[in-house]
C-alpha cells in the first residue's frame, strides 16, 4: 500500500512545491493558479491520509498498539473528509483538464462522494463497537483514495495497448477506482471465507469417529 501511495505522494508533493512558488517539477497546469486553496487542501490531506493510513491495516500494530490505533484512526477521518470534500470541490469549480470528457467527471463526483459516504459509515459503525464493519467501510474509503496511484499504470499500459483519446482515457482512469474497489471487496470477504473454512474443516474433528 506504501509503495501504490508513493505516486500520488509524489506527483502532490511536486504539484503543491510549484503552487507555493518553487520550481516547477511537473508540466504547469493553469487551472490552479487562480484558486488553489482547494488543491492544497486535497494535496496535504490525501498525502498524509495515504501514508499514515496504510499502517491502519497492520494487525500487529493494532494489537501492540490499540491506542495508537485509535488516536491516528481519529486523525483520518478528518484527513478522509478533506480528501473526499476537496475532491468534489476542484471537480466542481475547476475547469476538466483537457484530453478529459464526461465520463471521468462523472467517475470523480461519484468517486468523492462515495469515499466521503464510507468514512462516515466507517466512522458511525466504530461509534456503535461494529468492528467488522468499521474496517471493511474504512477499507473501501482507503482504496479509492489511492486511485491516483493505480491510474499511472491503467493509463500507462492502457495507452500503450489501446492508445489516447479522450473516451479511452477516461475509461482507463476510471478503471483504476473500480480495479481498487474489487480488491477492497476481495480483502473485505476473504477472512471470513478463511474462518468458515476453518471451522468447518474443526466441527468433524471435534465430533470424532463415528
């Protein structure tokens, strides 16, 4: 997840380092030179959500670490928040990149809306002690934040098989946030397919011969 979170790390950190007035890292974009107070606030919170996010999933941690656990798990919903609200407000008052159309719009409204959605349901299934809950909405939440990092290789090898266009890359982009969600749900699903497993495999053991 570390490694996946590094391109977006990446490519925010170089984009905010010009929007502050350093040199420029990545190709300029004009969008944001008017108002960039909304992708700031989506840079700083998607960054510190991605990394210190990822150490939400580590069991050991959690187990050694309750509190830890607790008080950084307070911390994302705010950054999951931000993230999710900024999104829709530089899709909302941005103009669409160019070489973009209708299709990633959409996606993107759909996309913010939706991680917005799951941090609260996350956040209100916590509140009620629904542990399983909890983590598989928070899951859901995490793995479309990292969309960004999965499009650099849906368009990448996208391109390169199907080449550009503006419907093509659309599609492609949006293939990233439904290849994280299919994967979100595989985690999600497959601990209790494994303690099904288990325990059926355990009943005829506890029964005995016959």
């Amino acid at each position: 997840m570390l490694a996946l979170a590094f391109i977006p790390v990446l490519g925010g950190t170089g984009r905010l380092i010009e929007v502050l007035g350093g040199p420029e890292v990545l190709p300029t974009d004009d969008r944001f030179a008017a108002s960039p107070v909304p992708l700031v606030a989506h840079i700083v919170a998607a960054v510190v959500y991605a990394v210190l996010g990822a150490f939400q999933f580590s069991a050991r941690l959690r187990r050694r670490r309750p509190n830890w656990h607790r008080r950084a798990g307070r911390l994302l919903v705010v950054l999951g928040l931000a993230v999710a609200f900024s999104g829709l407000w530089m899709t909302l008052a941005y103009p669409r990149k160019e070489g973009t159309g209708d299709i990633l719009w959409g996606t993107r409204l759909l996309v913010s809306s939706g991680m917005g959605t799951a941090v609260i349901l996350g956040l209100v299934a916590i509140r009620r002690r629904d542990i399983a809950r909890h983590r598989a909405w928070m899951t859901r939440a995490y793995a479309l934040a990292l969309g960004a990092g999965t499009q650099a290789l849906t368009v990448g090898f996208g391109e390169a098989l199907f080449g550009a266009g503006v419907g093509r890359t659309d599609l492609m982009m949006a293939a990233a946030w439904v290849i994280n969600l299919a994967i979100a749900e595989w985690v999600i699903r497959r601990p209790t397919v494994r303690r099904t497993k288990r325990a059926s495999r355990a009943r005829p053991a506890l029964a005995g011969p016959s």
